[in-house]
C-alpha cells in the first residue's frame, strides 16, 4: 500500500531496541550512546491476526500469508534538529516520508542508560521532538510562501492558498502542530499538505517504554504522559523495549507462557502493530485456497475491483464480479463448500465496498 511507521523520539529512548523486537530481526543496532542509528532501517511486519490462523485450520493451505506494515527506524532527534543539528535535516526527511509517527518515549529510570537531556522527563521530551517538527514545517511553509507571493497577483486560487499559508504559520509560529489548525480539513489546507506533507499533520502513538514493573502498574511518567495525549486525542500504549527483545526467537508456547508470567496477555508491541495498522485507514480481506491462505491490506473504502488490483492489476482492470463470503459465516459454516450450500455465498459487481475479514475469489476476464 505504500503507507509506513516513522519510529521517532530522542537518543537513548529505546527507538531501536524497539525496532529490532518488531522486527524479529537484530538489524538496528541499539548502543548506549547517542547517533547509534544514522540510515533509516525499513522492515515490513505482519499484522498479528488470529482470523488468517482460524481460515488456516479449516483450508489446511501449503502457508499462511499476513497482512504487513512497514515501519521505519529514524535516527534520535534533539534539539537544533529542524537548523541540522544531529544530522537532524537529513532525518527530518526520513519522517516526512511516513504516513504515521510512532513517538517512543521513554518512561523508566535506569543509571547505566544515559538520557541525552540528563533525566527522565516524558513531556519534556515530547516537547523537543514537537518543537523540532514545528519548526521544519514552517520551513517548509516559509519556501512555499514565497512563490505563492509571486502567483498571487495573478492567480486567485493562489491568492486563497497564499491565505490560509499565512494564518497557518502564526498557527506554527505559537509552537502549535499542523493537526489543531481550525482550516486543517479545509480544501486548500488539503491541497497545500498533499505537497508539503507536514511533519505535524501526521497522526501520533506513543510508545511508553517502560520497566518490568511498569508493564503492571502505571508508573509516574505513564501517567504523565497518558493525561498529555489525553489532551491532544492521542493514544498511548506501554511497551517494555527490554522485554520485547527477550521474546524474540520464542516458540507460541513460550511468549505465551512468558506473558502469562508478566500478568499480560499480549505483548505491547503486538497492540502497536495493530494499531498502527489501523490509524493508517488499513483493512484486511482474505483469500483462502490450498496453496495459500492470504490477508490483502487495503485502503478501508475499496472498492471490490480496487481490491482485487492488489492482487494483480489484470485483475482490476478484467473485473467481472467477485464472490463474497464474510469471516464470520465462513467460519460457522466450516469452509467455502458448506458456506455455498448454506447461501453464504454473494456475488457482489463492481460498486460493492469490501469489508474487512472478507474472504473473496475475483472473476476477471483479460
């Protein structure tokens, strides 16, 4: 789908720890120092759905394929970031380049991890890496203001735009993000941040890195920090980076058993994965047959053709109908057969919208 996770946050807050568990892979190097991470490390992760491992029991396929995310390990940011301290430009550009930020923050005390600011301080932090995407989108602004000036005295809708650019840099200009701009669903604030992209604009989740014992019990940073994206309408899910690391390379049985013994039932990261995938307006549909059972990521909306141009665009542009049968029936009815003989069955034409968790063969004709 092109959509990815930006992985963000200031040095040392356990960004590429976290990234090596969702990855499942070694592949970010995590140091005890500052400016470990310098190239953006990509990784695709599937989505944790027990639907794909219910259709796998009844169809008994050769594999199993996921639906996936992509997420995106930036370099820490620290202040000065936004003028290029740090490398900072450059990483800057990195997040431009995502559709969601996942905003780690650390949220333990630990004296052998230094904190690049010198101390635990959750909103703090938050407050440096915001400040570092404010001030770069008003860079951006401020280049695209400049030829609007130019254009407006001849062009009206340049004019408008030129506007609203205005009122939205003294919006910046008060260290307030894109998101709580009073045009943000406006036309012409679409239009402007289909080409700036603006860092702030971006959807934010927050990773709340914590110890062992603040996997159980909200610690004082948790809290903090849950009461501040309260008051932006942002969520908050706690991770234990250390912990996720350790589940690496565990059988089912053991993660199982090993969450079980830290009094949780699935692991933080899990729940990040997913909600990621949703923040990004993503839904699975699923094809079921011996050779393989299969979840497609699409965009919520789809259409049926659309959907089926995932698969392969022959498919999208020889669409004919498609044969629809909802996760749910399928299960009940224990397969596509019994589903059939049942009237579970629909065939849907090119209008019809997929929902997610249907299981669908597509007739096409090339």
């Amino acid at each position: 789908m092109g959509l990815s996770v930006g992985i963000v946050g200031l040095p040392n807050v356990g960004k590429s720890t976290t990234f090596n568990a969702l990855t499942k892979a070694q592949n970010a190097e995590s140091a005890n120092y500052p400016f470990c991470t310098i190239e953006p490390n990509k990784a695709i992760v599937p989505v944790p759905d027990s639907r794909i491992d219910a259709l796998a029991k009844i169809v008994k396929p050769e594999k199993i394929q996921h639906s996936t995310v992509e997420f995106v390990d930036i370099a820490g940011l620290v202040k000065g970031a936004s003028k290029g301290e740090g490398l900072g430009n450059q990483f800057l550009g990195n997040i431009k380049e995502t559709s969601l930020i996942l905003h780690i923050v650390r949220c333990f005390e630990d004296e052998n991890v230094v904190h690049v600011e010198g101390g635990v301080n959750p909103i703090r932090d938050i407050e440096i890496i915001e400040t570092e995407l404010i001030l770069a989108d008003i860079q951006s602004l401020e280049k695209r203001m400049d030829r609007l000036q130019k254009m407006a005295r001849a062009d009206k809708k340049a004019k408008e735009v030129l506007d609203l650019a205005i009122k939205l840099r003294e919006h910046l200009d008060e260290l307030k993000p894109a998101k709580t701009f009073s045009e943000f669903n406006s036309e012409n604030f679409l239009a402007l941040n289909k080409e700036l992209n603006f860092l702030t604009a971006k959807d934010v989740i927050f990773g709340a890195n914590v110890d062992e014992d603040g996997l159980l019990e909200d610690n004082k940073y948790v809290l903090e920090l849950k009461e501040y994206a309260k008051s932006i309408n942002a969520d908050v899910i706690k991770i234990c980076a250390k912990i996720e690391e350790e589940l690496v390379g565990l059988s089912d049985d053991e993660r199982v058993e090993f969450l079980a013994s830290l009094g949780v039932s699935e692991s933080g990261l899990e729940v990040i994965i997913k909600e990621s995938f949703k923040k990004l307006g993503l839904i699975s549909y699923f094809t079921a047959g011996v050779k393989e059972v299969r979840s497609w990521t699409i965009k919520n909306g789809f259409k049926a053709p659309q959907a089926a141009g995932e698969i392969h665009t022959d498919f999208e542009k020889g669409f004919i109908r498609a044969e629809v049968i909802g996760y749910d029936d399928y299960i009940k009815a224990g397969g596509e057969n019994k589903a059939k003989e049942l009237g579970l069955m629909r065939l849907e034409g090119k209008e019809y919208v997929v929902k997610d968790g249907d299981v669908m063969h597509f007739r096409f004709n090339v």
